[in-house]
C-alpha cells in the first residue's frame, strides 16, 4: 500500500465509521505505485452502509470532503453499482487495496 495513505490509516478508519462506510478501497496510481502527491489524486472504491438518499448524498460529498482534507490532494469516489465500463471495472479490481471493512 502507498505509504501516504498508510501513515493515516488510523485516521482513515475513523472517518469510514462517521461516514456510514461499509467498504473502502484505493486504487489507481496510489495502488499501483506510481502515486505523486504534487501531481496525483487519490481514486477511492466506496460502498456505504444502506442509506437514505439524504443520508446517502450527504454521506459521499462529506466523504469526499473529509479524505481531501485527511491527505491534502484531490479525491475522486467512485461506487461500484454505476461502474458500466468492463475494462474499467476490470482494471479497478484488479488494483485495488482495501483500506477498510466495517465489523
């Protein structure tokens, strides 16, 4: 795993629990290694504990808010469900880490 994710994994893990988020990943160029923090942004994998549409939007825009401001760089989120793009999809899954799973 990228070593500036990694040193705030801790923090990471807090943000997960007061988001409602059931799974969280990293992938792209953090994933694969060629992550730099001047010119890259970091490209999430999330799933959200059942929501309200609200709760939902309120849920992804202030995690999104959180983890920009947790690492100092851009953040995209993408959710697995509107992934149409099989090559896409593929290339998400085969990079992906895991960052966390809710209990």
């Amino acid at each position: 795993m990228n070593a500036f994710v990694q040193e705030k994994a801790g923090e990471l893990g807090d943000i997960c629990k007061k988001r409602d988020v059931r799974r969280l990943a990293l992938f792209g160029s953090a994933a694969s290694g060629s992550f730099d923090p001047a010119s890259s942004d970091l490209d999430f994998l999330v799933e959200f504990q059942p929501l309200s549409p609200a709760q939902h939007a309120d849920n992804y825009f202030g995690l999104q808010e959180d983890l920009e401001r947790l690492f100092g760089v851009s953040v995209e989120l993408v959710e697995p469900g509107p992934i149409q793009n099989p090559y896409f999809r593929q290339a998400v899954e085969e990079t992906q880490v895991l960052l966390y799973a809710a209990a």
